[in-house]
C-alpha cells in the first residue's frame, strides 16, 4: 500500500491550490483519508474524510478548505482556497485505519508535497 500526493506548490495569499491523494495497492477497506500538515514544531490535523463521507476539519483551515472523494476510487482531493502564510507547510496524505488485502494493515503515510503561501 502506497500514497501518491499530488498538487501543492507556491502561490500568493489569498490564493488557492488543490492536493490529491491516491491510495495503489489492493485493500479491503480504510476507515478514512485525508491530510495532516507539518510545519516547524507543529503536526496537525487538516482534513480527514471517513469511508462513510463525514468530513472533519482542523480548526485553522474551516471555512477556507474542503476535503472530498476523487472521482476514482480510494483517491481524495483537498480544494484550498484563500490562503494564508500561516498554511505553509509540508501536507501529508494519511489512509487510516487500512485493511490490506497482501499488506499489514494499519495507517499509510504519503511521503508529503510542499505548500508555501508567501508575498
């Protein structure tokens, strides 16, 4: 089981970009997927969507971010807009909760894309 992230970049506040995630490699089931960001001394939680399509956000981003399903399966894409300094980090694609069909089940972690937000 692998993620490939896809989007991110640079761009002006106030702007907006769109991540994507796919999961490869066979599995049962995953209770969710969805993003974590890094930045210096933070982890935090930006959006997760479950497998029955409840959403959950991170208090910073409501309102500006919305996670939803990719139109292919076990994908899921993450629309940011008005952007802001403080959302620069390294995003990370997370798939919780996996039930592999030839691998260990568990939580997957993508190898993260960057996002800088800056003038």
């Amino acid at each position: 089981v692998q993620l490939v992230e896809s989007g991110g970049g640079s761009v002006q506040p106030g702007g907006s970009l769109r991540l994507s995630c796919a999961l490869t490699g066979s599995i049962f089931s995953m209770n969710a997927m969805g993003w974590y960001r890094e930045s210096p001394g933070k982890h935090e939680l930006v959006a997760l969507i479950t497998s029955g399509g409840s959403a959950e956000y991170g208090e910073s981003v409501k309102g500006r971010f919305t996670i939803s399903r990719g139109n292919l399966k076990n994908t899921v894409d993450l629309q940011m807009n008005s952007l802001k300094a403080e959302d620069t980090a390294v995003y990370l694609c997370v798939a919780k909760g996996v039930v592999g069909v030839y691998s260990g089940g568990g939580d997957f972690w993508g190898q993260g894309t960057q996002v800088t937000v800056s003038s």
